[in-house]
C-alpha cells in the first residue's frame, strides 16, 4: 500500500516512522517532511495547505491512503476535498471533515457541543468587537486569573491567562479591535479559569467505534517550572501516573463515550484523532479544549508505545472496523524531551549544524524542525528534534533521553532539564 503523511513536524516523522514498520507498506510519502522523514520515506515539496499539489502527487504515485498530520488542512477541508473529486473520492483519509474540525477550528463551536451534549467544561462566554463593553462587564464577574482564547486557530499561541483586570481588558480590546491574532481573534471566548493538573487522553475512532490510547502528559512554557512563555510543547511523558482506573473511567464516561455519540447525534463525520486537553480538578475531568489531529510532542510519546500494525489500524478506521482491531500496548513509561533552538519561541536562527546524531543510542530521535544542507542536517524551526526514550517509570526513561541529549549539539540549543517535574 503507497501512503502520504502530511506535515514537516516531529508528530509526522513520528506517525511516518511507525507507519514504515508495517508489512503493508510498499511506498511512504511524507509532504513536506524534514530531515528525519527523509530516512525512512520520500518527501515530496508541497505545502499541506497546497490541496492541488496533493492531488497531483496522490495521483502520480498512485497513493491508497493519506494520514493528515496537522490541524490547518483539515479545518480548511481536505477530508472534503478529497470525497468531493471524482478521482479522489475512493482514496482513504485519515482526519475529520471540514464540520467536524470545527471542534479545533472555533474555540465557541467546542463550547456549544460541549454544552449541547453535557460535557463538563469551564463555564464561558464569546464576545467580538461589537460586544466589548459586555465582554469587559464579564470579565468584572470572574475571579483571577483571567482566561481569552482566540476562537481559532492561532498556532497555539491564541490562550491568555492574566492575573490583572485592567490587563484583560486591554488585551481583549488588542485581540477583538487590534487582530492580535489575525481573524483568529474575530472572536473571543472569555471562561472561568478552572485549577488542577492537566492531562491530555487521545481517541482513535472511525465514525462508529473508537479506541482510547495511551494518555499523556505535555509542558507547554519554555522556563524550568513551568515559567516564561507558552511553545508547542518542550517534552512530554506516557502514561500519566496519575491517571488511575477512577479517573480514567470518569473520563470515558463523562467525556469520551458522549464526545463520540454527540458527533454521531450532530451528524458530524469522523475517521481519525480526538485529542482531549483535560484538567483534574480535585477527583474531577474537565475539558480544556479538543484538538483534531495527534498532539505534538505526545505523538512522541504515545504512538511508540502502540504494538499494532498501523498500516492496519488506520485500514480499520477507514473502513469503520475499528472495533474488530485489539489495542496492544508497551507497559512501559516513554517519555520525550524537545530540543529547540535559541531565542524560541521568539526570533530565533536557522541553518546551524546538528552535531551526534549518529552516537544516539537506546532512544529515538523524532525531527521535528530540521533540513539536510548538502551532507549535513542542520535547524529549520524552533522546535528541532524530540528525543524519546522507554524505562520502567517515567523517570528512568527521561534519564535515558537525558543521557542521550548529551551527545547531540547545535549553536543555541535548549531545552528544559524538568520534564515530569510536577509528578
């Protein structure tokens, strides 16, 4: 079976790499890719936004199956695109349609199908530029700290959390009049900001059944502790310690089993990845948000400890027998930390040689921001490479990658030395 991953990050070398392991595979194809993709696959130059350019490659190379990494073409529509083209429409996809990405793509489309299906969540409410005064009024109601989300997509970094009144307020008059983040913020959601630890549980289904895969944790803020400004993630651990059989039914009751009957319930098709951004609140879940697609660096985490063939996996969620595949996981802890370059996630240089990836040893090395420059790889991103590791607990794994990160270097390289550290 030929397959095209789409996306450049650490998730689709990640997705790519276990993909490549399948005795079904004839040829992968990642677009764009990376440095790490290109080991194991073909990358292919086009943009995954670019739905023409794929539909060029898909049909010159013959592709069967497309596995759509990130969260932009499939709240464009590429699902759509491809089931709406004669000479696409048999070829499978693996990602939403274009109504049901809605979930990631507009923060107030979650909150109703939260509410509409009883899902617990942060109470909230959505202003745009036209209702400020009711917004600023609001926000008077709530207690610190302060939360606004841009209703869509804005990279991840669209979330404010703000300790000050007076700040809120100018920065919800910065996103609704100012386009802080662009037509993302043509609409704000303002919601109470619930206190916990957070967790992030991920879903595989195929429109009818669904598989609930391992669970992990992420640290979004680039300082020790947890401090400075939010990333796209520096390190992430699998499983969550404290994710026990309670919670762990709490949350498959209350939040993924009605997830799923309500996209069947608002007729909203879906064959792929939830991913639930959740926070324990005493012995309680709540959701934080839904993402479309496979985090990013949990895939990191999560995918390797997934036994099965995923050539077959992913066959199952396309022809909706997902409920025939049995889940069978690694016992052990991974666990992954993200090397990014210097002055992320502010400006930073690209172009600087990665030196020692060949004395890597016991730990996988996912490239997320990286390019070959002739004979060398060098940085292309600020989120470089993750380093993912298995041991006994979480801890013995991080040592793996630790030790492993020792070996490998490039001009400004960082990364946080803390991972799990809240556990």
């Amino acid at each position: 079976m030929n397959i095209l991953v789409l996306g450049s990050g650490g998730r689709e070398h990640t997705l790519a790499w276990k993909l490549s392991q399948s005795k079904h595979i004839s040829k992968l194809y990642v677009a764009p890719g990376n440095a790490g993709t290109a080991l194991i696959a073909n990358n292919i130059p086009i943009g995954v936004n670019d739905f023409e350019g794929i539909k060029e490659a898909v049909l010159e190379n013959q592709i069967e199956m497309v596995v759509v990494g990130p969260e932009d073409p499939l709240v464009k529509g590429i699902h759509d695109y491809f089931l709406n083209d004669g000479k696409l429409k048999n070829i499978a996809v693996i990602g939403p349609q274009k109504a049901a990405a809605s979930l990631e793509g507009s923060k107030q489309f979650a909150k109703e199908f939260m509410l509409r299906h009883n899902i617990p969540t942060a109470a909230y409410q959505s202003f745009t530029a036209t209702t400020i005064t009711e917004g600023e009024a609001f926000l008077e109601t709530l207690n610190t700290p302060y939360v606004l989300k841009a209703d869509g997509l804005a990279a991840g970094k669209g979330v404010l959390i703000l300790n000050d009144l007076n700040e809120a307020k100018s920065e919800l008059r910065s996103m609704l009049l100012d386009s802080k983040f662009g037509e993302a913020s043509t609409t704000v959601v303002i919601e109470e900001f619930l206190s916990g630890i957070e967790l992030s549980v991920f879903v595989l289904t195929d429109g009818k059944g669904y598989k609930i895969l391992p669970t992990a944790k992420d640290y979004k803020r680039i300082g020790e502790g947890d401090t400075g400004l939010n990333t796209g993630g520096m390190g992430a651990i699998s499983p969550v310690p404290f994710a026990d059989k309670v919670l762990m039914e709490k949350i498959h009751q209350r939040i993924v089993k009605p997830t799923i009957e309500g996209l069947k319930m608002d007729n909203l098709p879906y064959k792929g990845f939830i991913f639930i951004g959740l926070i324990k609140v005493g012995d309680d879940p709540f959701v934080i948000e839904y993402n479309v697609r496979m985090g990013d660096p949990e895939t990191e985490v999560v995918i390797p400890r997934i036994k099965n063939d995923f050539v077959e996996i992913f066959q199952a969620v396309a022809n909706q027998r997902l409920d025939d595949i049995d889940l069978k996981l690694d016992d052990r802890s991974a666990s992954t930390v993200m090397l990014v370059s210097g002055g992320y996630p502010e400006s930073y240089e690209k172009g600087k040689e990665i030196k020692g990836l060949d004395e890597i040893s016991d730990s996988q090395v996912f490239h997320a921001g990286t390019r070959i420059d002739g004979e060398k790889v060098v940085t292309n991103g600020g989120r470089v490479m993750a380093i993912t590791s298995f041991g006994d607990d979480f801890k013995k794994a991080l040592e793996n990658s630790y030790r492993n990160i020792g070996k490998l270097h490039f001009d400004g390289m960082n990364f946080r030395s803390d991972i799990g550290f809240d556990l």
